[in-house]
C-alpha cells in the first residue's frame, strides 16, 4: 500500500477550519485510492508566536523536512501585525519556503463555468482563462541582501536589493518550459529589463534556456504591460514565468480576474520538498464561524496528489467533484449568488466528497 | 496677455501625429482664452538617438529647463530595443524625469460613460470609476544604486536596489493628501511593508504625513492586494499613492479597468517643472497611418493647462468636447466598436475643436 506522510500546518484565523476540509476529503481519496496518509500537525504563523514566540519553531521545520509534503492553510492576523518584520507570522512562511529550498510557486488560474458570474470580467473574456503563473519564490527582492533601515545625513531610509542568479533563473524557466510542454507550450517570461539590470539578466538566461525548448513558445513580456494584457486578454495567457516580487503582484491579480479567493490554490516545490497551500489569507474577519470556502484548500491538497503523491487521477477527481457541486449551485458565502444555495464549509465539504 | 512657453518633443511612433492633434487644441484654446503658446520642438528618445546618439541631448533638457511646461508624446521601438540599458530610448525619458525633479507622476483613471462597452469589466464594476494614481517618479528601484550586472562564482548575476529616503515619501505624500483634499478625500498607500524594509519605512512616513490631514481617510494596502482589489472594486478607490515600480504597475493596470490605453493622460510634477505624457507607449505598428488616439494626448494637454497653465476652465472645455465627440459616436480604431463611427487622428482632432 502506497503511503504519504504529510506536515499539516492549520496556522491562523480560518486556517483549522478548512484544513479539517482538506483532511476529510483526503480520508476518502485513500479508501478509494488505496493511499496511506500519515498526517502531523505543527505550528505556524500567528499561533507559533503565540506559543512558542517564534512564527517556525525549529519543530516544524524539522517535521516538514521529514515528511514527504507540507499542507499549509493560512497565517498572520491583526493581533501580530504590529510586530517587526523579522518576527511576524508572514517570517515563518518566507522561512519555510527558503528552508525547504521551495523556488517555484505554482498559481493555476482557472475560470469556472458555473462561476462566470462571479468574475468581474465580461464573460466573453473570461470564459475559458486557464493559465498558470509560475513565480520564482525563493530569490529576488524578499530575500536579498543588503537590506535594512538605517539613519542617513540625518534622515530614515530603508532599502532592499532585489537580485537574481543565474542558476536560480535558469531552474525556473526549465520547469517553466517543462511545464509548458504538457499544457498549451506557451511561455511569457515577465520583467522590467527596459528599467532594470536584474530584469535584463533574467531576460537573457530565460531566452538562453529557451534554446532547448524550441516546441514552446516564448514571449518576454513587462511587468506593467502585464498588469494591464491580464485584464485585457486572460485567455492570452498559458504560462506566465517570473521573479519573487512580480508574481506576487500578478497572480493575485490573474486570481482575482477568476471571480473568487477562496477557489484558488497552489503548490510551492522544490528539488526535494513541496508545500500547497491556498491563495488567500486567514481572513480573520470570519475565522471561527465556520462559513469559510474550503475549495482553494481542497484543489492545494489535490495539486499535492497530483505533483507528490503522483496520484493525477485523484487530483481530477476531487476536481471534477468540485465542478458538479458548483454546477448544482452549492456555494459558500464568498461565492454565493442569489439563486444559489448558501452552504457552510462543512456542508460543502461533505457535499464534495459524495462526488468522490 | 498671459504666455506660456512649451517645449514640444515629438519621439518615436505615433509620436508626431499625436502631438501634431496636441498643438491644434491649444491652438484653439489659444483663441478662446487670449493665451499665448511658445511652441518649441525638440529630440528624444529613439529619434534622438538617431540624430544624436543620446535619447536625451544636452540641448532639449536646457530647453525643457527654460520652458514652463513640456509635452512628451511617446519613445521607444523594436528598432532600439537591442542596444544596452543605458542607451535605450526609454533612457531619455528616466533622465528627463530625474534631470526635472518630477518626483510624482498623476495617472487618473476614468471612467467614460460612452466608452463603458469598452471596459473588460462588468459594466456595474467600472461605471463611476474616478481615481487617481499618485507614482513616486524619481526614487525606488528605477534609480536606487548600487545596481550593476556582474560574474561572482562563475556566474551571472544582475542587481538593484529599491531605496527610500524620509523627505522622498514625505513629498509625495504631501501632496497625495493636499490632491485628495479636493476629491473624495480617501488616499490607498501601497507597499509591501509585510515582506521589505524600504516599504516599512515607506508606512511609517505616510502615516506620520496624515496626522496633519486628519480630514483625510488614510488606508494601507499590500500591493498584490491592490492588484486584486482594483479589479473586483475599483470603485472604492480615491487617490493612490506608491512607489515606482508599484505604481508603474499598478497605474497600467488601472488604466486597462477603463477600455483604452489611448485615453489615458498624466502629469509628471515636481517643485519647478513639469511634463505631460500619454500613458500609452509609442506603438509603432500603426504609426504614420494616420489612425493613432490622439485622445490620451490631448487630454495630457489638458492637465497642462490647469496645472501648470492654470486655466482649469480650458482643461474643462476640453474634457467636455471629448465627451460630447464620444457620445456622438466618433471612435479611433483602438475603441470603435460596431454602430460607432471609425475616424482618423484628424478627423477625431477636428472634432474635439469644433466643441471649443
Ligand atoms: C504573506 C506574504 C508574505 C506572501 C508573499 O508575499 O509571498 C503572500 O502574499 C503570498 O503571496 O503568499
Ligand atoms: C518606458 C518605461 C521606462 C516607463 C516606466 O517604466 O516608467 C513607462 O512604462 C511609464 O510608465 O512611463
């Protein structure tokens, strides 16, 4: 019997909740699949300070590097927004990241038929989006030095230095263009080389890269008229590859185009680990009420089925069971509608794994 | 009678033909309001590069220096696009920038009732939209040092660096909040205090700013937030104001909300010049065709004169004539749509004239 021995990582605000969601469904993908599922709990984020002062206990990380993948939900909140920088619960998902050397970040954006209405695009441009934006998540401007806040000729500057290597460039565009061979074999390849010396290297590994890749195709694209062509023309789009900073911006941006937050996941991997977790934060807001939409967490487990577990027939499934619960009109808070049936995150859990 | 004197610099593209519609509205307004109009023309960008090759001659900086205002139509062109950073037309418009002091450039995004079918959004999204991006346009990473491209350890690597001092966020806050003032009184500042230093900094400035506009609403906001926010509701927005690389992004994207590139002004201010522009770029695919908007150019006009000119009626009279010629249906390619009427740069220009 197959096994997977997974790090289950509630964190903050909503985060218990639906990860208690992408449990139950991965209880009944391994009676039907026959996989073994070994889950362990660890702190993160808000709660990890609050117990143990640190936003990733040395516990945690030493768990996750043991386990065949790590399931995150969300941190941070109000309560611990006030800290510095370097102690906040957003520390301790950068550190994971880097820690588990997790240098691509994977963020499908998907329009879902029975949720156009949804999308604040006119229909006609979203219907059929299906991109994938691949952000560089372990360089670029979150982790590079110098940085700091300092006193100058008597004035407050910070400063922070964004910069890429070439080794860390080229292992991005590989997977990009890998990637994209098994999909519509479209790269665009986005950054600011008209302004910037760390843009103009990148440009120039990613088209070196591409020399191996002649089946795909690539476009270079800037950051600013990528921000504007995603809301024009999102079907455009198959694979957006690019640095730290600017994927944070535009898939956020690609995800809003598709209608909701809480449908949209993603998978962070790396040569030996993997971490999914959903787009969205830990919307503190509605924590405890049990109303959150646990989709986005559910599609992150099913991506961690597909990508680690190796179990592609299983990530559709879930996926397909989604699709016939939206169709029948079930829908969470954020995504209801009138018309529609207004569910909880249990009720809609449960509602999945009939599908199942 | 009042004189204004204004150096007129053409560029690459559509450049000329745009600019030429530019020149025969203030003419007409010439007229109208008894001012009187210096025209003189300069080199930049491609064309200067050409002639020169530098995209910012000695030359047309002392003229912009001795003219009140400038009126910059557009640069750049695959022709360029090859030759190294430092030597790119887009160069001449970073040095012109820098050279004028103009650290904050003003991109409003509105919405044209006429045009709403043009608006990738849902018509109850974007119907009403009136805000106004406020770009820091002399600092952060377009200008931070050190930046370079170098070899270490055998391998490439490319580098910048994103800075702010103290009195560069308090400028342009300032003026964020005294601009906000005479609108909805509601100023978004954009950062990324979450993640970096400089933009820690950038929060602590910004708030200490407001407590000297209590009258104003001030909000925070992560810039990928941001990115998300201005598509689901772009509505709720007044005056943003960020960075320069966040604010390149995020005024493009805000101005995709509105349907065409080829309506979008700005004004580039500082404490003793400044220069107006078109949003859009100098698309060298229809140039010399005599199809060009010449719209976000003479709207950029207009800014001139309540700005710097301080003829608010004249820039009102123009606004009015744009809107009175769009509902009667004249389009440009870039907006028509079937059941409007396709005209030319001229025609579109006689337009807009006959209303003043
Ligand atoms: C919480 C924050 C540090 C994080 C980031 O910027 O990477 C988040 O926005 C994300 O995209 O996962
Ligand atoms: C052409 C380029 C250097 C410029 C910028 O990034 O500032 C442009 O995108 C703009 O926004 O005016």
């Amino acid at each position: 019997k197959k096994s997977c021995k997974i790090t289950v990582l509630p964190g903050d605000g909503i985060g218990p909740e639906i990860m208690e969601s992408a449990i139950e469904v991965l209880k009944a993908i391994s009676k039907k699949y026959g996989i073994n599922f070994e889950f362990h709990e660890a702190l993160i984020g808000g709660a990890a300070i609050d117990a143990t002062g640190d936003p990733l206990p040395e516990e945690t990380l030493k768990l996750a590097k043991e386990s065949d993948a790590v399931l995150l939900a969300a941190v941070g909140g109000e309560k611990w927004d006030n800290l510095p920088t370097d102690r906040r619960p957003e520390k301790g998902l950068l550190k994971i990241r880097k820690e588990l050397d997790l240098f691509a970040n994977l963020r499908p954006g998907k329009a879902y038929t029975a949720l156009l209405d949804a999308s604040p695009l006119k229909e006609n441009l979203i219907k059929g989006v299906d991109l994938l934006v691949i952000r560089e998540l372990t360089g670029g401007i979150y982790f590079g030095e110098p940085r700091g806040i300092e006193e100058r000729n008597g004035e407050k500057v910070g400063y922070n230095t964004m910069i890429y290597y070439e080794h860390e460039i080229k292992r991005i565009a590989k997977l990009a263009f890998d990637i994209a061979r098994n999909r519509r074999k479209k790269v665009t390849s986005v950054d600011k080389a008209n302004v910037l010396e760390v843009s103009a290297v990148w440009r120039e590994i990613v088209t070196e890269v591409h020399a191996e890749y002649q089946d795909v195709e690539l476009e270079h694209m800037y950051v600013d008229n990528c921000a504007m062509q995603l809301v024009r023309r999102p079907k455009d789009f198959d694979v957006i590859v690019t640095g730290n900073l600017f994927g944070d911006i535009l898939s956020d941006e690609a995800g809003a185009l598709t209608g909701s937050l809480g449908m949209l996941p993603s998978a962070s991997i790396g040569e030996r680990y993997a971490l999914y977790e959903p787009v969205h934060g830990s919307a503190p807001d509605i924590a405890g009420q049990g109303i959150a939409n646990p989709i986005a967490m559910i599609l992150s487990a099913a991506m961690m089925l597909e990508i680690t577990c190796k179990l592609p027939e299983a990530a559709r499934d879930i996926e397909n069971a989604i699709d016939k619960v939206l169709e029948e009109g079930y829908r969470t808070g954020d995504i209801w509608a009138p018309g529609t049936k207004k569910v909880s995150t249990k009720e809609m859990t449960k509602a999945i794994i009939k599908y199942i």
